[in-house]
C-alpha cells in the first residue's frame, strides 16, 4: 500500500507532538505545492538521500489503439522522470553503504 497524506501527517504529529495538526497541514501542502510548481517551471526537484525528480517533454507521436489497431495522433506532453539516490538503492536491495 502506498504512502498519502494522512499517513504522512500522522506520521509527523507521532513524531513531533508539540506542533499544532494544522501547521504540520499547511508544511506539508507548502512543500507539496513547491515541489508542484518547480516543476511545472521545467525545474528539478532534488530529494537528498531519496532521489530527483525532473519533468521531461514526450514529444507528439502517432500511436495506435492495441483494441482497434487504429492510428491515434498523441501530442506534445510532459512526464515527471525520477531518479532514485544510490544511498536508497543500496538499503533497498540490501547492499552496505
């Protein structure tokens, strides 16, 4: 099961206690929001110990429907690219750092 908000937000009242529920709210949409922005600027966002994230141009192509097989025009779009640190490739598979 994935990570989300909430259980991020449970996570840091159990941690730090001594912060009001909705300022640890208004932390975490503050930098769920930059991070948003950044890159829809076209910037990275770099998470030490955890990875990058950079968004990309996929440029547009003709592509096909695999239920019909009919051509279908794809246009221009932007992915989001993450690249994970060593440090948490490493303790995911278990490796020394």
């Amino acid at each position: 099961m994935g990570t989300v908000k909430s259980n991020l937000l449970k996570q840091l009242r159990k941690n730090y206690p001594n912060f009001k529920k909705n300022d640890l709210e208004r932390l975490i949409n503050i930098i769920l929001n930059e991070m948003k922005h950044a890159l829809k600027r076209g910037e990275r966002v770099e998470l030490r110990g955890f990875g990058i994230l950079s968004s990309r141009v996929q440029k547009a192509r003709i592509s096909r429907n695999p239920k019909t097989g009919e051509k279908v025009n794809t246009p221009q779009k932007k992915t989001i690219n993450f690249k994970i640190a060593k440090d948490l490739f490493k303790k995911l598979n278990d490796e020394k750092i």
